[in-house]
C-alpha cells in the first residue's frame, strides 16, 4: 500500500512537470481575459496526473470498470477541453453519460423502479453539479489542489475508520496524495494549471465515493460536508447572480474566493489555505456530530451556513464591483 501512495504522489507531480514542458506545443495554454484571476499565459493541463493516479489506483484496488471507466473518459473528454472549445450543451451531455454509466451499476440493487428512477435522477445532478462546481471553483492558484488533499483525504479517513468500501477509500487517498504531489506547481506561484482534466476528474470523482460511501442519508449529509466551502461558495454565488438577473453560463469573477483574491488583493495561497483550513474544520466537525444522529449534523451545517452567508455578503458589500 506504501508503493501505492508513494506512485500517486510522484504521479501528481510529474503530471505537472510534463504538462508545463509540453503545454505550448501542443496548445494547452490558458490565456488571461478580463474575468481571470492572472495576468499571464499559463500552461494547463496538469490534472493528467491526478488522473493517472486515479488510473493506477483504481486498477491495482480492482475496482470494477464501470466505476473508474465513466470518471476516466470524462476526464478525457475534458483535456480536448482544455485544448479546444467545447459547447457547453455537450459538456453538459458528456457529463451525464458519464453519470449514467456508473449509476448503471450502482442502482442495480434498487427493487422499486420508480423510486429508482427518481433517485438516479437526483444522484445524476449530483454527480455533474459537483464536477461543474469543483470546475468552476478552480480559479485561483491553490485552491483545487488544497481541496483535494483535504476533502479526499478525509474521506480516505472515514472509509478506513468506518471499515466500509476500503478499496475505494485507497483510491481516496491516492487523490489526495496526487493533489499533493501537484501544489508546488501552481502554488504560491503557478506554474502550471490544472485544468478541466484534473478539476473535472476531481469533482466528479469526490460525488461517486459519497455515493458510494453512504449506506443512509445521514452519510450522504456528513460526506457532502467535506466539500463544504466549494458548495457553498458555489450556491451562494448562483443565488446573487439569480437575484442580478445574470445569465449563469457566462464566465464572472464574483465568488468569494475571486473577490477576495481580486479586489482584495489577498494573495493566492492565504485565500486557497484559508478555503482548505474552513473545509477541514467543517468536515472533522459534522463527522464527529454526526455520530450523534441527523439532526445535530443538519443543526450544525445550518450553522455553518448562516456563518457563511453573513461573511459573504459582508465580503461582497465591500469589495464586489458589478
């Protein structure tokens, strides 16, 4: 198991490395406009090898192919992304086949078809709004990266504390020790970008373990919680953008992070620490309360949630510029 971790975290690196040698020949360069975070061109792509870590991992655990197959092509998919554009009609599409896929297996269990249906439903917005936010909330040098470590890495934790789906929390750490790997290439300093092969694999990735890992709803809450200040960040933004009248396919700079890191002037890594630090105390907290039932877990991420309304607005009061 030793050589497994060791294998992801050098894997995390060397995907950056190579990404940052190879990315201008071959295109993937991320060029600023005026809703970026940076000022210059930057390499991208070094995601792949996050998602070879997650490739080795997967196969040496043997978990099944409909399991890593559909997260993988994604992935994929998403490094033409990286080089091209692509409509986001089919993102959208690829996304949800790529959910169906692994939902295919998962739901097989399930006797009551229409209950079914709804719940693979759900589970399949599940699957592609966390890949979608995960993406989206890439957009400062760090941030991905931290969350990663932090909110595989915890679920790694609770996979072997709970003695449940051992292999998949393998792959878990294997994520977070890849995440790890590739920090020092994009923080504090950039030097290359993850992209949507690693922000997309990352997100997507994150919402099958939940699934996997909740035996009741209660699991799902707690899970969930370990990408608190993504969700959050995400939601809260979606509802002022709502409320402005905005059209939500449109590229902006009005998350907290952006804000902070743009207006602010906050440095990069401060904002991206600061997110990571929120989302380990939040998720050892709902872990740790959850063991006494629904409602003390759902009390606490209501209060955790208020705390992050009022602090947002309060950021967005002062530094937000329509």
């Amino acid at each position: 198991m030793a050589l497994t971790y060791i294998t992801s975290l050098i894997l995390g690196g060397v995907g950056a490395i190579a990404a940052n040698r190879i990315a201008s020949s071959i295109g993937l360069l991320d060029r600023p406009n005026e809703r970026s975070s940076h000022s210059s061109v930057i390499p991208k792509g070094g995601g792949i090898g996050i998602l070879a870590a997650f490739l080795f991992g997967s196969v040496r655990e043997g978990l099944p192919g409909l399991w890593w197959i559909p997260a993988a092509g994604l992935a994929v998919f998403s490094l033409v992304g990286d080089r091209m554009e692509v409509a986001p009609k089919l993102r959208l599409i690829s996304q949800f086949v790529a959910a169906w896929f692994f939902l295919y297996s998962w739901d097989r269990h399930i006797v009551d078809p229409i209950n079914g249906m709804i719940l693979v439903l759900v589970m399949s917005i599940f699957l592609v709004g966390t890949a979608n936010f995960y993406n989206f909330m890439d957009g400062i040098n760090g941030i991905a990266g931290i969350t990663g470590l932090v909110g595989f890495g915890l679920l790694g934790v609770a996979a072997y504390a709970s003695g449940y789906e051992l292999a998949t929390g393998t792959v878990a750490v294997c994520l977070s020790l890849a995440c790890l790997g590739f920090l020092p290439f994009n923080m504090p300093k950039a030097r290359v970008f993850m992209g949507d092969v690693g922000s997309i694999l990352l997100g997507f990735v994150f919402a099958q373990m939940v699934i996997l890992f909740s035996r009741n709803f209660l699991d799902f809450v707690c899970y969930t919680s370990l990408l608190f200040p993504f969700y959050a960040d995400e939601l809260t933004t979606i509802v002022v953008r709502i409320r402005d009248k905005q059209n939500l396919f449109r590229a902006h700079r009005r998350h907290v992070y952006q804000l902070l890191a743009n207006e602010g002037g906050i440095e990069h890594w401060k904002v991206s620490t600061g997110y990571g630090l929120i989302q380990l105390f939040v998720g050892v907290s709902v872990l740790m309360i959850g063991a006494l039932g629904m409602i003390p877990a759902l009390l606490l991420l209501l209060a955790y949630s208020t705390l992050w309304v009022y602090g947002s607005a309060r950021v967005r009061k002062r530094y937000e510029v329509k």
